[in-house]
C-alpha cells in the first residue's frame, strides 16, 4: 500500500454565507471530501488562534507542539520547534524503517545546501532536511517529478523562471505518478491560507478553483492500492470576514485501503501522525 498526503493550509469549516467560499459552486470536490471527512479539533488545548508552524510541527511529530511552546506560532518554526522536528518526523520516522518517502513540492533551488542556509525555513522544510533523498528541485520539477507548490508554476515567475507553465490537471497527473513510485508522498499547497488572509473572495475563489481541479483528478487517477489523505492545520479561508485564522475544526479525510483505520477515533492534530504510522507500519515501534 501507497499513501499519498495532501496538506492544505488554512481551511476549516466554516458556515455557509457570503463569507465562506469553500462551497460546492467554488470547489465541489473539496467540499464533497470535507463532507466525508472526520473533523479535527486544531486548538491544542492552548489559549490562542491556532498557527501555522505549531499546527503542522503537531501533524507532522505527533507531538503537542503548541503545548510544547506554551502558546502557537505563526509563520516559521524557531528553535525550540526546530529541535523538536529534527529530533523526529513523519519523514525521518518512515525513513528509518525502511519506506521510501518523498515530498513532492519543488523548491526553487539547486541544492540542500541552499536550502538550509535560508533564514527562514517551514515545518516541511525542516522535515525534509532531515531526511535523505526526499527532497526535489527545480530540474525535478522541470522533468515532471516535481510539482510546485502553486501547482502551475506562476508563482516563480517573479522570481526569474522562464520555463513553461502547466495547469492544476496535469500538477495532479505528476503528483500521482510521484505517488506511484512511493511508499509515502507529501504535496503541500498553502496558497489557501494566503488568499484567507487577504480577505479578497475573488482572490479565494481563483485559489480553491485550482486546487479543486488539482483535487479531482487526483481522485480520478488514484489507484486501489493507494490511501489518500488530505488535511489541514487551521481554519482560515473559510471566513473571509477576519483576516487572521480562525477557531473552526479542519477536516481529515481518507480514501482507499485502510481509510477507517486512519479516521477512527482521531480528534485533534495530534493523531494524525500515529494513525499513519500504526497503518504504514503495523510492525514497527509506533509507541513513541
Ligand atoms: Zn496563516
């Protein structure tokens, strides 16, 4: 079995209104999976709007991040949240034993190196440097087996790219032939939690439609042996009437072989990483 994970920043449930442009109009395929889906609860029993780098450090150690730091962090993890993911992650954790894993979002760079001398680094950043061969680059991307983290490439235009751009459905075609070659790959897309923060509904709309696109062929090309996985770290998008994030539940769906085992009693973002592990690996040491 195969998991594919799809990680989106900054969509909750939110009620339905003017407001909310996560609805069957803008993205009826997200909509349908969030109706499927177990809702998690992303406050962590810590005063506060749930953030972004105690949120995913949480998804991605199985630890209370926030707890941890005594409050939730925005942005990009500090030290103390650092040290914490590179002592472990969901990453280093199937890595050691014996998976093969791969973050499918291309960075704009050539090398480790260049990456890790980045002032700022995010959770998966971090993660990734922890863990060889996971990492793809812009030759990656440019071959197909890498997909930027917009899905089509625009975003580096400002950056100097040059090259061909590609649509949301063809970003789902590579992201599954890199799911195919996996035991477990991670795409994070976290242009959902920048248009939330803008407030511009046009912005959002333009943001889910593309994802939505991206999502349904993903569904489409999917395989039986592959479980799908799509979460998120904090409400946002949803609620256009706030700029920040928001208290709302996120939702935790799973598609294909042992989706109930990984919905099954998960509540908070805390569960997400031990549900995986208990399935991906059943024999393993899953009781740290
Ligand atoms: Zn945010």
């Amino acid at each position: 079995m195969r998991v594919l994970y799809v990680f989106i920043d900054g969509v909750g449930y939110g009620e339905a209104g003017e407001k909310n442009p996560v609805c069957p109009e803008v993205c009826p395929t997200l909509c349908a999976l969030m109706q499927d889906a177990v809702h998690l609860d992303t406050r962590l029993e810590v005063p506060g709007l749930p953030q972004s780098a105690t949120g995913q450090a949480t998804l991605y150690t199985g630890v209370n991040a926030a707890q941890v730091m005594g409050r939730h962090k925005e942005g990009f993890p500090g030290p103390t949240l650092c040290k914490l993911l590179q002592e472990n992650n969901l990453f280093m954790e199937l890595h050691r034993r014996g998976l093969s894993v791969c973050f499918a979002d291309a960075y704009f760079a050539d090398t480790a190196d260049e990456l890790a001398a980045r002032r700022f680094k995010s959770v998966t950043t971090i993660m990734a440097l922890t863990t060889p061969g996971v990492i793809r680059y812009q030759k990656d991307m440019l071959a197909g087996r890498a997909v930027l983290h917009d899905l089509t490439r625009e975003a580096i235009i400002p950056k100097g790219y040059t090259g061909p751009l590609i649509t949301p459905s063809i970003a789902a075609d590579q992201i599954l032939a890199i799911a195919a070659e996996h035991d477990f790959t991670l795409f994070e897309y976290f242009l959902t939690d920048i248009a939330g923060h803008s407030q511009n509904r046009e912005r959002a709309e333009e943001v889910l439609r593309s994802l939505d696109t991206c999502l349904a062929g993903l569904l489409n090309g999917l395989d039986g042996d592959t479980l799908f996985i799509l979460t998120s770290d904090h409400g946002n998008i949803e609620d256009l009437g706030t700029r920040g994030h928001t208290f709302n539940q996120v939702p935790l769906v799973a598609r294909g072989p042992l989706a109930g085992q990984i919905l099954a009693g998960a509540t908070s973002l805390m569960d997400v990483m031990p549900h995986l592990l208990r399935i991906l690996c059943p024999q393993g040491d899953n009781t740290r």
